[in-house]
C-alpha cells in the first residue's frame, strides 16, 4: 500500500518536471505552433500542481482561461500567420553565452532574497480555508469580496482603464479605406436610396416589309 504523502510528493516532482521541460520547449523549439502546444502544456502542468495545493480554483481558472481561451487563440493565429523564423534567430547563438550569464546572476540573487525573507519570516500556518471549514474557492471568494472588495475593484478598473486605452492607442483613420457606419445604416429611409419612376408606356414602330422581290422571268 503506497503511502497518500509519497505518493503526493512523487506527482508533484513529475508535474513539475514536465512544467520545468515544456517551458524550455516554448523558447528553444524552432516552429511556433510545437512552441505553442509546449506552452499549454506548461499552463496544464502548473494547473496539476495548484490541485496538489488545494488552490482548486486557480487550477479550473487557469485551464477554462488560459488553456481553452487564450492558447486556443494563440494556436490559431500562429497557424494562419506564415512567419518567417529564419532570420528572426539570426545571431541569436552570438548573443547566448551572455544571456546565460545574465540569468544565472539573476537567478542567484533571487535565491538569495529568498532565503533572506525566509530566514526573517516565521513558518507558515495550516492552509487558511482548511482552518476555516470552507473549500478553497468558498474562503478565496468571501475574502475577495468581503475583506479585498476595494483592491479587487481597482483592480479592475485599471484594467478596463488599459483596455480602453491600448483601443485607443491602436485606432487609426486611414484615408481610402471603406467602412461602415451602423448609425449612418439606421438612419437610412428607402426615399434616400429608392426613386420610382413613372413612364408612360409606348409601341415601338413597326417596319413597313419589304416587297417580295419578282422573277424577271416571269411576266405578269
């Protein structure tokens, strides 16, 4: 009988490492769409791992938007795109030896932070919707809109406030461009577009037959 903890432990480490794998596969695979289908493996594996933490909710939110909305959309306009990745990744092995270098002093220093906090900070308690007697989405939800309402609203606000903007910022006017006006198509009457003509109907003349050409042979 495989003990409940080890057997947590094990699928953690083996969610994990496929996560760890399918996001270096996002940037070192050559064809987009492989980089595409990399990434919603990356976002399904980190979603395992959210179950694993009780965070049920973050987990269904993650694949329902992400993987079903977002990467689909993604996958689709990859696919209808003919991109060009030659000379996109040109250089790029020139330009690889720093780039490592710069990672892993980023890296460090993010470790380090971390163990400083960590070192500062007592140990965390018992997960707080346990505690609670609620599921994980119950307790995130009364905590949202009872104790965050504030945050949680300015939060949107700020992004409607971007979506509106980044709309705003990308509309452009192009002359010799044809569009349409809904408000200009409702207001349209038949008589602007419509105009009945009354013709008095008449018989086109009639040509007068020729006579029938006679034999000069035969006599009248």
């Amino acid at each position: 009988m495989i003990d409940p903890s080890v057997f947590q432990l094990v699928c953690f480490y083996a969610f994990a490492a496929v996560t760890v794998v399918a996001a270096l596969g996002v940037i070192t695979l050559r064809n987009s769409v492989h980089a595409v289908l990399s990434l919603v493996l990356t976002f399904f594996s980190t979603a395992c791992i959210w179950l694993l933490a009780e965070a049920e909710f973050l987990a269904i939110a993650l694949i329902v938007v992400y993987v079903g909305a977002v990467m689909v959309l993604f996958l689709f306009v990859v696919m209808m795109l003919d991109i060009k990745q030659e000379h996109l990744r040109e250089g790029f092995i020139r330009y690889l030896p720093v780039g490592i270098v710069v990672a892993l002093v980023m890296l460090v220093e993010m470790l380090a932070l971390i163990g400083v906090r960590t070192m500062h900070e007592a140990v965390m308690g018992a997960n707080p919707a346990t505690a609670a007697g609620l599921s994980n989405t119950q307790w995130l939800g009364q905590a949202l809109y009872t104790q965050f309402l504030l945050p949680f609203e300015i939060a949107a606000l700020i992004l409607t406030v971007g979506v509106v903007a980044a709309v705003a910022l990308t509309l452009r006017h192009r002359g010799g461009t044809r569009h349409q006006t809904a408000a200009q198509q409702v207001a349209v009457k038949a008589s602007d577009r419509v105009r009945i003509v009354k013709m008095a109907a008449e018989r086109p003349a009639t040509e007068t037959p020729a006579a029938p050409a006679q034999n000069p042979e035969t006599k009248p």
